[in-house]
C-alpha cells in the first residue's frame, strides 16, 4: 500500500511535458512569492483581527469562523477530487490490471487527496493557530494539539464526499461520462454543506441585551459559531481547555471519531469501489474512441447563456 501510495502521489505531480531546469526554477520562484505573499497577509490580518477582539474576550471568534470557512471548502473540494482521483484518473489504467487489492488503491488514493489539503490548511488554519496562540501566551501543549487537528482534518470531509461519489458509481447506470459525475457533484456539494452547516443552534440576538449578553460572555460570539457544526464545538473546547482533562478529552474523542469513520469509510468504499471503477474506465475509453470521429453537429454554435452555464 505505501508503494501504490507512493507512485499515485508522484504521477498526480508528473506533468506531461519535461520542463528545463530554467522553467522549473521560475516556476518554483513564482510559487514561493505567491504562497509568501498569502502567508505574510495572513499573519498580518490574524494579528490585527485576534488583538481586536482579544479586547472584547471574542479572541477565539476569528479560529472559529476559519474552522466553519475551512471545513465548507474541504467539503466542496473534496467532492470534485475524489470524482477526479477515484475514478477518472489516468493511473486508473495501470492499476486496475494489476495484482492490488481494491483496499489498497482506495487507502492510497484517500491519503493522497488528505495530504493535498495541508497545504491549504497551513495558510487558513495554521497560520491563524501559532498567531492565536503567541497573543494568548499559550504553551506548547496548545501547538501539540494544534498539529493534531490540522492532521487530521480533512478526514471526515473527504471520506464522506468519498463515500457518496461511491455509491452513486457503484449503483447507478446512467453515469457515463465526466461532465454527468460533475453534474451531480455539484449538487452533492450544496447538500452536504447544508447538512454540514445545519448545526444544533444559532446565536440568538433578538434584542440589545441579548447582543449585549453575548459579547459580555467570553467567547460568546465563537459559541454560536461553534453551534454550527458538532466538530467545530469539540475542536473549540480541545484548543480553549487544552491545560485541562476536559481538553484532552475532547482531543480523543476527535482522534476517535475521525479514525473510525476513516476505517469505516474505507471499508464499505472498498468493497463498491472495483466495479463501479472498471465501469468508469471503459465508458471513459468509449467516449473518447467516438469523439475521434468530428461531424457537422460538433461545429454548431451554442446558446451563450448554456455555455457560460456549464463553464
């Protein structure tokens, strides 16, 4: 598995055209400067907003709202990267008619895609973390579980989009194309971060002392946040009670949660994934055998309005 995790890792960076040294230097130049600029502006703004309300007690309001923006990123991309990695890549081709274990080829694909998102994670999330920490004067234990976190949480976004995309290649005949798995992916992501976002409770502001009441409890504004997503909540009471057992609680009940719906996941999606794969691969090789041959309705203009549509 660590071999096959290897190769997809490399093949998903191989490009198909051999760049010279001068082009890969100046690509790597023009990727440092951007990731810096991003990162310089993130340490900036984490600053300037955390100190602002460190003086209101709500220091904690500005993690919160990266953790509820991060986890409906992971969510929407993760629908669109496991459509792309699980089923439509090109190293499907090779691996498919070799001796490996559909567990395998799911594991390694699923680490891959979890270890893409860090470098996200480390601009919206980490980043903020060690600033949050530096103003709060936290000690190293708040860092140590910071990582924790940061590790481990593109698992259950990934593993439940995974597992959806899954099933409907598994069970369902009409998908036979890229551009029909994309259609309903689309759709897919608008649900699951409904159901992500559809949390236990809201801040509930209906008048001045009751906007005053929040403010005047510490953290109340990240309270309500955190009432979004039952994860939020734990990963908010693991980082503010992180010198107490109640913190350290909360972290194994994270770790606990997150490894058992990755084994879980990866379990049932191993056991539908072989089929639904093979499938994709020969339609896939159908459909490009008969668009070799052009014909006069390949030339027609579209309607503007549908083509922008599907852009």
């Amino acid at each position: 598995m660590i071999s096959v995790t290897s190769v997809i890792l490399k093949n998903a960076k191989r490009q198909e055209k051999k760049n010279t040294f001068r082009e890969k230097m100046l690509s790597f130049i023009a990727f440092g400067i951007v990731f810096l600029s991003l990162a310089i502006s993130m340490v900036v703004v984490s600053f300037y907003v955390i100190s602002r309300f460190q003086i209101i007690n709500q220091e904690f309001t500005y993690i919160n709202i990266l953790l509820l923006m991060n986890f409906i990123i992971l969510f929407a991309k993760s629908v669109f990267e496991c459509v792309n990695s699980l089923y439509f890549s090109k190293d499907l081709k090779s691996l498919l008619r070799m001796p490996i274990k559909s567990r395998d080829i799911v594991h390694a694909k699923l680490i891959n895609m979890i270890i893409s998102e860090y470098q996200m994670e480390f601009i919206m999330l980490a980043i903020p973390m060690i600033i949050y920490g530096i103003l709060t004067k936290a000690s190293f234990i708040f860092y140590l579980y910071s990582l924790i976190i940061l590790l481990i949480l593109p698992v259950i976004p990934i593993i439940l989009s995974s597992l959806i995309i899954s099933v409907i290649m598994r069970f369902t005949n009409i998908i036979k194309d890229k551009n029909q798995v994309m259609y309903i992916a689309i759709i897919l992501t608008i649900l699951l971060v409904g159901i992500f976002t559809s949390g236990s409770g809201d801040i509930q502001i209906t008048s001045v002392s009751d906007f005053r009441n929040t403010i005047l409890t510490s953290n109340g504004i990240a309270e309500g946040i955190a009432n979004q997503s039952i994860f939020i909540r734990i990963i908010m009471n693991i980082l503010l009670n992180y010198k107490t057992h109640d913190g350290l609680a909360n972290l194994a009940l994270y770790v606990g949660t997150s490894l058992g719906i990755y084994i879980l996941g990866l379990f049932i999606i191993s056991k539908i994934y072989l089929k639904g794969a093979i499938g994709t691969t020969i339609n896939s090789q159908r459909a490009n055998e008969e668009q070799v041959v052009l014909t006069i309705e390949d030339f027609k203009m579209q309607d503007k309005k549908i083509s922008y549509l599907k852009k």
